[in-house]
C-alpha cells in the first residue's frame, strides 16, 4: 500500500444506462476512468433495514461524524506503530494489514461482515455497534500504548542516571561509604558536584560560606570531564543554610543516602524495568497491529453506510444503484478520474451544475450548502462521493 494511493468510493443510479443494469452500469464507469488515473472494481453494498425520512438525516449526519472519528482512530494507531518501531517506515507497513490481507486486497474484495453486523438491524442499531466498537478499539491500544511510554521512560531515566554527568547520575556504585559520616547525633557528609571550572573557588570558599562547616573535610570523591564530587561534613544544625549557599554558588547538592547492597538493587532495577519495557514493547506491537486491522474495518463497514444512506437521500426508493471502488495512484490522479465523472454525470445535480462557453462542467451556485451527510462545507458532487487515503 502506497501512501500516494487514494480510492474514491461512488454511488451512482443504475439510470445512467439506457439498460439500467447494475453491471452495465460498472462497464459504462470503469470507460471514464483512463487506465493512467485509476481502475474501477465493484464494491458491493447490502440493503438495510430504511426508517423514516427524518431517521436518515439524522443518520447521515451521525456517520458523518463517526466516519470522522474512526478515520483519527486509525491515525491514531499508526502513529503509536511509527513511534514503537522508530519510524522504520518498511516494518510499520508490514504491520498494516487488514484482516491477514494487504489494505488494497481488502478493499478491492470488500464484503460487508453479516456475522459481526447482521444487516437485518435498524441502520440505528448498526451505528451504535460500530460507534462502541471503535471507541473499544482506540482505548485498549491507547491504553497499553501509554504503558509502554511509561516502561520506556521509566527505563531512559534509570540509565540517563548511569551515563549522565556527576551532577545527574546515580552515585551509588561511586561513594564509598568510608567517607560519609553515618550516624551521627550532630554531624553529616554532603555530597557537592562542583563544575570543573570552579574547583579552586570551591576549596578556598566552601568552610566560609555557611557556619559550623568542619575545617578541611572536603574530600575528594569522584571527577569527571565536567564535575567533581566532594564530600563535605557540617554540623546537621546549619545543614540547609549550607546547602542552600552551594546553590547559590551553582554548585550542586546530591541527595545521597548509603544503602547495603544499593549498587546490586540498582542494577536489578534496571534489568527489571528493561524486561518490562521490552515485554510491553511486544504487546503494543502486537495490539497496534490488530488494533489498526479492526479499526479500518469499522471505518470502512461506517463509510459503506454512508454511502447507503447518502444513497437512499440523494436516489430516493425504490434502491436502484451501483457501487464502485475506483483506485488511483495519487492525488492528481484522483483529481483527473473526480473531473470526467463530474463531466459525464453533472446532469444528476440538476441545476446545482452547469457549462461554461468552453462546454466545461462547473457548478452553478458555489455557495450551495453541502447535501445532507456530507458535512459543512464539503464540495458537492453530482452523484455520491467519498475518499479513502491511508497515512
């Protein structure tokens, strides 16, 4: 599936051969659409169950809506697909198939899932299942989704702390124990790391800058390219001020506590959280890749009931129509392919479309509001009309 491949989905009466035969009505399509812009194949649409007049447009107007949602679900899903595989473009497309099918074979071979959605309900009834079924869809992958960002954050802490400078890393497997005072009534060891370049400031200001510093404690613990890491011991009375005036200098102050056995911890807590992360790596994987075949699924089972309904409004009763899937290579294409049907079939719009001196199609009133189910604003074509692109 390329992401330049984009197929429009159209309704039109059987009406538009003399025979008004659904097959004839396919041929006299498939001779409009040149073998350059695209190729037309029939897309089967099962009759519903048809309500009230009123019942229809309030029901075009709620798939329009959730054909919109279903559409973000979709995105939705390949953007967590990009972002577990780190944008490797050729992997997240291996994982786009829709029910073990590549997504053109699925669409071409469409067939409306009458197990799942018996198409002997109320067209009300339909939507709700859909509706319900993608919103389940979208909260189990963006659920295990934000778990995963939790494990992977979680884990890129832990090691930013064993790779980070003095400032930021952990200290566990640096500290020796022998130079922190440790149970003491009145005294304790700060550890202070001391940017490279004001080491000297530090060892001839650090007993003055607060009270009841012991003389000379400082004591050299560790150093890096941009840290060195002292201890130093103060009276726990005047503790804060101390640390407060390191801060002030733009020394930093490390929050050390020894625990026995703190570098063995560490080092399993980073094996348990890498596990975990990797564990929840697969299952998001995995969700995401049924997760995106379900949700497009939905989507298209949603814009084949527009299609319908939009049908039934714009054809009126008794059903006399035909279906078809027209895939084109890309955008211009698509255009093209739009263009000569709007020629050979504007005389469905009535006087929403007219010619130019030139003989050009072109629609006589611009501002006419969109046909119901359409969508505010949408351009209004002379028979129904939807696109299908996947991102």
């Amino acid at each position: 599936m390329s992401k330049t491949t984009k197929y429009l989905l159209i309704s039109l009466p059987t009406s538009i051969t003399p025979s008004s035969n659904k097959d004839d009505a396919l041929d006299a399509v498939s001779t409009i659409i040149t073998p350059d812009n695209g190729t037309v194949s029939s897309f089967p649409i099962p009759e519903f169950k048809i309500g009230t007049l009123d019942a229809l447009v309030q029901q075009a107007d709620e798939l329009a809506k959730l054909e919109s949602s279903c559409q973000g679900v979709v995105a939705k899903i390949s953007d967590a697909l990009n972002s577990v595989l780190e944008g490797d473009q050729e992997q997240v497309e291996k994982m786009k198939n829709v029910n073990d099918k590549p997504v053109d074979q699925y669409l071409r071979t469409f067939s409306w899932n009458k197990v799942k959605y018996r198409a002997d309900r109320s067209l009300g009834e339909l939507i709700d299942l859909l509706e319900k079924e993608a919103a389940s869809i979208d909260n189990d992958v963006r659920s295990k989704y934000s778990q995963y960002n939790q494990a992977k954050n979680t884990l890129a802490t832990l090691k930013r702390k064993q790779t980070g400078n003095l400032s930021t890393k952990s200290l566990t497997s640096i500290v020796d124990p022998r130079v922190l005072v440790q149970d003491s009534e009145y005294i304790e060891t700060h550890l202070v790391a001391i940017p490279a370049q004001q080491v000297k400031e530090f060892l001839k200001t650090y007993e003055t800058i607060s009270p009841m510093v012991v003389p000379r404690s400082a004591n050299l613990v560790a150093s890096d390219d941009e840290f060195t890491l002292y201890a130093v011991t103060t009276f726990k009375k005047h503790s804060p001020e101390f640390v407060h005036k390191c801060r002030e200098q733009k020394w930093v102050p490390r929050d050390f506590k020894y625990v026995e056995g703190g570098k063995e911890e560490e080092r399993k807590e980073v094996e348990r959280v890498g596990g975990n992360e990797r564990k929840l790596w697969g299952e998001t994987l995995r969700l995401g890749r049924t997760g995106w075949s379900e949700a497009v699924m939905v989507w298209i089972h949603v814009l084949v009931l527009r299609v319908f309904v939009e049908t039934v409004l714009r054809y009126g009763l008794p059903l006399d129509f035909v279906c078809a899937l027209v895939r084109t290579p890309g955008s211009k294409q698509a255009d093209k392919a739009k263009r000569a049907l709007d020629e050979k079939y504007s005389y469905l719009a009535g006087n929403a479309f007219g010619r130019d001196k030139k003989g050009r199609v072109k629609r006589d009133d611009p501002g006419e509001i969109a046909m119901s189910g359409e969508g505010a604003g949408a351009e209004y074509t002379p028979y129904v009309y939807y696109e299908i692109q996947f991102s």
